[in-house]
C-alpha cells in the first residue's frame, strides 16, 4: 500500500525517474519564501565566523529590530535560512534548446539561487525545485559564453537571503546575508 501511495505521488508530480523535480502549480505569488536554502555552491549551515561587526535581528520580518551586535572573529551557527523573492527573475529563450524541451520565446521566471548556474524556476504551470540555467546570460552579458548559450536574463529579479544564527550563548537571531561578502561571515 505504502508503494501505491509513493507511485501515486510521483504521477501527480507528474516525475518519472531520473527527470528534474517539479511541482505542477501555478505562477508562485509574491513575495516567494524558500525556507531551509543556502544560496551558493557549497554553502552549508554549519559554524560562521564574523569578518566585521554583524547587526543580529530578532526576525526577518520588516518589523525585525536589532537584538545584538557580533564583533569581528566572533563565531556562530548558521541554523537555517529564507531567501525571500520580492520580484522573480525573467529569462527569455533566444533561441530553440530541443534538448530542454524549450523554444525561443518561452519565459523562465527564477527565484532562488541553488549554486553552479542552477535556480528553483517556474515553466509552464511547473515549479522545479533545481533547474539548470548555465545557457542563460546575465544581463551584462556575462555568465554562460559561447555557442551553447541559448537564453538571456531580461531581469536579475530582487532576492533577499535572511539566515538564522545560534551564538555560544545558545541566543539566535537573524542576520542579513545580503550585506557585505554573504554577511560579513567567513565559512
């Protein structure tokens, strides 16, 4: 029965092995929150080392005010984090990538990064948890080069990466990640 349940979920997802992971949905409102990400290649949330004086916060939230203030070299642990998409990333296909199923024309809208040129994106109604844009160029022109380049970021789209933190004292918080190198840390 368990084995019935499992396959049955595959084929709402519309899966079949081996195929990236998607979610059939429609466009994800705004703002987009992807909880439990850390944006870049190799990030993990482990121990943290402050390169100047961090501002912790005691939420994300707008609301947040300030509870504590890390000096430089003082050490914490990443717990977890949300990058908020206030406005998604648009790209547009310059051309046919029959090997993607994609056609020039077709628009990709991104959300958070996952690391080497890989984005959670949204596609004709599916929402993929890891797809594959190192075909696409930046809007100034650089990221993907030569003639396996096939899309263009129209627009970057408007990104926030919130993390929390755990001092020695067992205190946690949130602190910016987007100030500074990744927020100060060292990792």
């Amino acid at each position: 029965m368990v084995a019935i349940a499992l396959a049955g979920s595959s084929l709402i997802l519309g899966q079949t092995p081996g195929a990236p992971e998607f979610k059939v949905m429609a466009e994800p409102a705004l703002p987009f929150f992807d909880w439990g990400v850390c944006p870049f290649e190799t990030c993990m949330y482990r121990q943290w080392t402050a390169r100047d004086a961090i501002t912790v916060y005691d939420t994300w939230k707008p609301e947040r005010r300030p509870i504590a203030t890390l000096s430089a070299g003082e050490t914490v642990t990443g717990v977890t984090g949300v990058v908020i998409t206030n406005r998604a990333g648009v790209v547009r296909m310059d051309r046919d990538l029959p090997e993607r199923n994609l056609k020039r024309g077709d628009i990709l809208l991104t959300y958070a990064y996952r690391g080497e040129g890989y984005w959670a994106a949204w596609l004709n109604g599916r929402l993929y948890g890891e797809f594959d844009l190192t075909f696409a160029k930046l809007p100034d022109g650089t990221g993907c080069g030569g003639a396996h380049c096939a899309a263009t970021f129209v627009d970057r789209g408007d990104y926030r990466w919130w993390a929390q933190v755990r001092a020695k004292s067992g205190a946690t918080g949130w602190v910016d990640m987007d100030h500074g190198v990744l927020g100060g840390f060292e990792f």
